[in-house]
C-alpha cells in the first residue's frame, strides 16, 4: 500500500514539472525572436550577394533554403555582426559556388570570402570581397 502511494506521488510530481517546463519552453519568445533575426541575416546576405555577383537571379542553399546534397550552411552571430555561409550559383548549368559573408549588427557587408573565379577582376578593386580558389 505504501508503495502505491509513493509510486502516485512521484508520476504526479514528474507529470506536473514535465508539463511546467513544456508550457515555459512553448511560451518562451526568445527563440521565435531569434529564428526572426537570424532569417532577416540571411535575406541580407542574399540581397548583398546578389549585388557583389552583379547578376539578377541567383539560385541559393542557405539556412533558410537548405540542400544536403549541396553542403552544410550556417547563420550565426560574429561580434559585432552576423556571418552567413551557403553556396549560389547563376543557373542549373553552373556549379555551386560556397560563399562566406560576414555583415556589421545592421546588415551592412564587412567581408565576402568566395569561390568563383569570374569574380576575379571585381576582387581587384573591391576590399571586401575575397576570391578563393
């Protein structure tokens, strides 16, 4: 009998913290808030890539599209800023082309590290952008 009792108590106490921790951790914003500003990182690295490229359209795997077959993608903070890497590349016809970013708190372009050598004679004059072979 007194088994019984102890065994009760103790899935009702473990029952009550599951569900406790569950409703904290659904409830908790700072997560979603953190999805939001990693997403908005992404997209400027996309809208800045696109711009040092000089092409329109651009096919992307980055951590809001990913492909595992192409390669690992990261988004993460970088004091003071975020770094972003992925890979593009300008058609179905080109091969990918893995890419690094690295951008100031407010999504400005500090530095570019990528592989692709059309980009050479752009990286002559260009002090953020890094062709590596």
């Amino acid at each position: 009998m007194n088994h019984r009792v102890g065994r009760s108590l103790f899935a009702l106490v473990v029952g009550l913290g599951v569900a406790f921790y569950s409703y904290q951790w659904i409830t908790n914003p700072a997560p979603r808030a953190e999805r939001a500003l990693q997403e908005s990182a992404v997209m400027a690295s996309r809208s800045l890539l696109a711009d040092k490229t000089g092409v329109g359209t651009l096919e992307f795997v980055d951590p809001v599209a990913p492909d595992r077959k192409v390669g690992k993608v990261y988004v993460y903070r970088e004091a003071p800023g975020w770094a972003v890497s992925g890979y593009y590349r300008r058609s179905a016809e080109d091969s990918w082309h893995p890419y690094l970013i690295s951008m100031s708190e407010d999504l400005k372009l500090s530095r570019l590290k990528v592989q692709d050598t059309e980009l050479i004679d752009k990286a002559a004059s260009d002090p953020t952008l890094e062709i590596i072979r």
